[in-house]
C-alpha cells in the first residue's frame, strides 16, 4: 500500500520532526499539538487506513493491539484514574486527519458529554 501524503504519513516517514513517547512496527504514539485534556495522545497506524470503513476482518488484530497501547501507555503517562478513547470516523465527526488513529484523553475528571 503507498503512503499518503497526510500529516501522520509525513511523521510516520520523519518528513515532520515528532518527539513520540512510544513507537513499534504498527503504531506510533505522540501528543496532540491542539490538547483537548491534561493528557491527549494520539495513537496512529503506521499502516495508512483513511477510515475504519478501510479496515477489513483481518485487521482485526491491529485494532486490538491499539487498544492495548492506550492501556500500556496510559499507566506510562500517569492516568491512574482512567481516560477516554476517541475514534472519529466520518464527517460528522469533524475529523481532522484522513488517518486512522486514537485519542487518548485523561489527567483530569472529564465532561460525562463531549457535545456541549
């Protein structure tokens, strides 16, 4: 699969310095340059996957594995009283990267809504 131009593409091939606090053969971990929380992570696929309807069953590994790092990282970065994980899809989801990846948010009590 070719690379995309988008910005984690550009990170993920070091075309844009990042500083990431975790990284492996799948994923790359780095924090969101606009923080919504304390704590705002940003776990990216180094595979590019525009969207989950780009995911197919045999993906389903790589999806559970990065649930697994926002786990693993969350203890790492402090969240000791839980966090949220954030998938956007789509446009009515105001996603801001075409990229498949998670937010992590955490380090304080947060809103029971996201939608004010």
């Amino acid at each position: 699969m070719v690379m995309a131009t988008d910005v984690f593409c550009k990170i993920i091939k070091g075309e844009i310095k990042s500083s990431p606090i975790f990284k492996d053969k799948e994923f790359v971990v780095i924090k969101d340059i606009n923080p919504q929380a304390p704590v705002h992570l940003l776990i990216v696929s180094k595979k590019h996957f525009e969207d989950m309807d780009a995911f197919k069953r045999n993906h389903a590994a790589l999806l559970g594995r990065g649930l697994l790092i926002a786990e693993k990282i969350s203890k790492r970065v402090g969240l000791k009283n839980g966090y949220r994980i954030i998938i956007n899809r789509g446009s009515d989801s105001q996603r801001g990267v075409p990229h498949f990846h998670m937010h992590v948010l955490g380090g304080k009590k947060l809103g029971s809504k996201i939608v004010k």
